[in-house]
C-alpha cells in the first residue's frame, strides 16, 4: 500500500538516519541521526534531526513528529513544513536527553511546539 506521497509504507530505518531534511524552500537544514521508538506500542515516537555544529561539534538536537516528515524523491530527502528559524527556536536536546523520561518529555514537547495532534492516549 502506498504513503499519499505514492512510497511503499515500509521502510528500514537504516535508510531513514543520515537523509537529509529540507525545508519547503529547498534549504538543507540538517540531516536525520536516529529515531525514537516506542517499544511498547507500533508507533514511532519522533524522528531525531541534527543541525549545526561542525564534525559532531555543537550539534542541536530536535525531537520532531514523524508525521512532519513527507519523503520526497527529487531532493533524495525528507521536507520538513518548517523554516530554519522555527527549528532554531524549537526545544534542543542532548542525545541522551532525547530518551530520558522514556523519551516522553521530549516527545510532548515536540507535538506541542510543533502543534501536531498526538497519535497516543
């Protein structure tokens, strides 16, 4: 069964970490580095995108909403519905910060800031 953007709804996650995302301008803003998942339920909890920094140096983390993320074919890449500006200002995160709590900190913090319906109860 296809995604509305006509992929397959099955994917590796080798495949997901290291894409880049793009804003809807066309400007690469950083790059996905992990997905969260919850272990206890079939979702995915929130894709982990990385920007700035250098060599892993100064590196922001961002918790953002898997269903903020369309794959698009032409760029080889996800679009975020986000400028450079609103993930600058979203909640930032150490790695290990992003799974403390279970993760549930940063993932409702995502969805709000993001205002994104949340897929759990």
């Amino acid at each position: 069964m296809p995604t509305p953007s006509g992929h397959t709804i099955a994917i590796k996650s080798s495949r997901v970490v290291g894409t880049n995302v793009y804003n809807t301008g066309g400007e690469k803003i950083g790059i996905i580095e992990d997905i969260v998942l919850d272990k206890l339920s079939p979702r995915i909890m929130f894709a982990v995108i990385s920007f700035g920094g250098f060599l892993g140096i100064g590196e922001k983390y961002h918790a953002v909403p898997w269903a903020l993320l369309d794959f698009q074919e032409d760029k080889g890449g996800y679009v975020v519905p986000l400028t450079r500006e609103v993930l600058e200002k979203a909640p930032v995160y150490d790695m290990e910060d992003l799974i403390a709590d279970d993760g549930m900190q940063a993932r409702k913090e995502a969805y709000d800031y993001y205002r994104v319906k949340t897929d759990w109860h």
